[in-house]
C-alpha cells in the first residue's frame, strides 16, 4: 500500500509506519547525543505512544537507561488499514530499546479501567519489583468511571461566556473567525472527570496499596496556562478547570506519598502541535505566530527538547527544585518570556488573511503536525509500498 496522509477537519485519520518508526529514531538520536541524566530506573509512563509521553519514555531509557512500561490504547494496523500513529511509535520505541539493550514492556488498554491497572500492576511485580517514576500524559476524549460505568465526555469549551477569536485552518492557511459557545455545568464536570487528576490519584493509590513504589518515588503530570489570547478557551475554560483539578490532586498524592517521602509534580509545559491541540479552535494561530517568535530567538522547542530539558534542569539535575507559588515546574517558561509574549501579542493583533504567510510559521506547524503522523520525515520514501499491518 502506498500511504499518504489522510485528514478530515484537521484531524489525520491513518499513520505512515516507516515516517513514525523515523521520528521516534530522530527523537532518540537527540537525546543520545546529549549523554547521560542521573534520572529514573524503573519508569511507568501512561499515554506513552504521542507527544510528551512518547518523548518522556524516550528520555528515561536512552538519557537514563531505565526499563520502561508504556501504556497507550492504540489501534493495530491491518492488510487495508494503517494502525494508529501511537501504535506504530510504540513498537518503534519498544524495537529500539530492545537493540539496546534496555527493557521495555508495551501495554495496549484503557488506562481508565481496573482490567488495565490490573495488568500493568502484573508487568510491575513480574518484571520491575517497584517503580521508581510516574509519568501520567493522557489526553482522552471520554472516560468510563471503572466504580458506576457511567460515561463521561470531555469538550474543549469557554465557561460562562462565548469566546470569539481568530484562527487559522494550518493546512489551507485560510484565517477566519470562530465562536465558542459556553459549556454547561455538566460539561464542565464531565471534562473534569475525564481530563482532570482523579484517575492520575487512582493509579498512585492503587501502587501505594500494592506497595509497588520505590522509596523516593516521583510522579508528573503535564498542565498547560497559555496566553491571553488563548486564555478565554483554555485556561479559563473546561480543560483549564480539568488541569486545575489535575493540580489539586497534585496536592492530594503528596499527602499520599509521605508514606514513601515520595513527591508528585505537575510540570506546565510549552504550547505545542499535537494530535489534541491542533483542533482547539484559537490555538492554531496562537501556536503559529509564537513558533515564528520562538524560532527567531532560538528558542523553539518540540516534544523531545521540552521533556529533556525537564529531566536534565529541574527534576533530576538539580540540588533544589525551581517551583512556582502553585508548586509547580514551569517548562513554559520561555514561551512566557514577557519579550516573547509581547510580540506574538503584537502579531495577534495584525495578523489577517494577507499577512498570515509573513507573521505565522503555518509552514512549521504543518511539517510537525504530519510528522507526528509519520509523514515528512526526511529519508523515507513516501512512494514505497509498504504494509499496514508492518510492526
């Protein structure tokens, strides 16, 4: 099959399996020639297929030789179909590891059921003994509560107001204006259920009562904060109240932790294309306009970058801890830069249909979003029939 990228509303609907096998090799390779970080050992990583996730179990094993297990729920490929882009990256990763020498065990499920968290807690025992590192990245459409059943849904909606900006389409360039409608309470709610820390609360809780954790025992969960001009949306709308819960629970599983002088962070990271972030309405323009910033500072920073940089400077290569007033690890800390927040508030406020292609990096932002697909990866060839199904 040859295969080109399909996308439907800016969401890619099938995965290249030599492009993703490419760019987990590329995100390896980064962190191979940065050498060593004193780091984790015996690390879980959930929602270990994409994004930060993928870069986290990336950079435990080849920065910190650790033994991972990564949990995603991914669809395999078949002899008509391309599996999920997660799914390729995954057995990518695992491939690479292996050849290296270090341990790495892929679970497929739904990180949300007690059938998943029963078989991860079974890898654990039979292969690890404890885990010394958490690393909770999920980003989930809906939840099923393991305790009623019930289903919850998360939307990516303002809170008591609509929120009307600009946009743009990053694959057509095409800026236009789009209104949010506000959430209801039972959105709101059921976007915290699905987005917010409890499930994250579960799993430590879970580990505790199975006493599966080391001594000094870490855990982080990745928030985001944002800019005005995506803050209507986001940080004040339904998935900022879900990441304010996730930094609650934060709070809650220090307290639980104490038993193990473990801690649990939440680390805000840098704005970012991702499979999630490239369908929040506002924030594709918002992330073209600071990749253009960021850039000519020499300051961008993908996935890999971001959570290397999380490892070497602030969980595992410092003496003390740089938190914020909220206890929190600021890895945006460029992105909110006041030199770098005032431009793209500048080029916010010009930014139209005819000066798109001079103010944004819409070129950036597409190359990214395909490559996270498997397409675009440079070296592959895009016109070689390969096999769907190709592990």
């Amino acid at each position: 099959m040859i295969i080109s990228p399909r996308i439907r509303q800016n969401i890619c609907i099938n995965a290249h399996p030599v492009g993703c096998a490419a760019q987990v090799k590329a995100q390896i390779n980064y962190v191979r020639k940065r050498g060593k970080i004193e780091g984790p050992k015996k690390v879980l990583v959930i929602g270990a297929s994409n994004g930060y996730g993928l870069a986290a179990r990336i950079v435990s094993a080849f920065a910190s030789d650790a033994a991972t297990i990564g949990l995603a729920f991914e669809k395999p490929g078949s002899a008509q179909r391309t599996a999920t882009a997660g799914w390729y990256n995954s057995e990518a990763f695992r491939r690479e590891a292996q050849a290296a020498g270090l341990p790495a065990w892929n679970v497929n499920g739904d990180a949300f059921s007690e059938e998943t968290k029963s078989e991860v807690m079974t890898v654990i025992k039979d292969q690890l003994g404890k885990l010394d590192f958490l690393v909770y990245s999920i980003a989930a459409p809906r939840r099923i509560d393991p305790v009623t059943g019930e289903i919850y849904s998360s939307v990516i909606k303002p809170i008591g107001q609509p929120f009307t900006a600009k946009t743009v389409d990053f694959l057509t360039g095409v800026v236009s204006e789009v209104t949010a409608e506000p959430a209801t309470g039972e959105q709101i709610a059921h976007t915290v259920k699905v987005m917010g820390g409890e499930d994250w609360l579960m799993w430590v809780d879970r580990l505790l009562a199975e006493n599966l954790l080391a001594h000094g025992f870490q855990t982080v969960a990745f928030s985001y904060i944002g800019s005005e001009q995506t803050r209507p949306l986001y940080r004040d709308g339904t998935i900022g109240a879900a990441k304010k819960d996730l930094e609650q629970k934060a709070q809650d599983i220090n307290t639980m932790l104490a038993a193990v002088d473990g801690r649990a962070l939440v680390s805000v990271n840098k704005a970012l294309v991702t499979r999630a972030s490239a369908v929040i309405p506002a924030v594709p323009l918002y992330i073209a306009l600071l990749y253009r910033v960021m850039k000519a500072k020499n300051l961008h920073e993908g996935c890999i970058h971001q959570i290397h940089r999380l490892y070497r400077d602030f969980l595992f290569g410092q003496d003390v801890l740089q938190l914020d007033a909220g206890g929190r690890v600021r890895l945006d800390d460029w992105e909110m830069r006041p030199d770098v927040q005032s431009e793209v508030r500048k080029l916010w406020q010009q930014v139209d249909q005819e000066t798109i292609g001079e103010f944004a990096d819409i070129k950036g932002l597409r190359e990214e979003f395909l490559r996270h697909h498997g397409f675009g990866m440079p070296g592959v060839d895009y016109a070689q029939d390969v096999a769907p199904d190709l592990l």
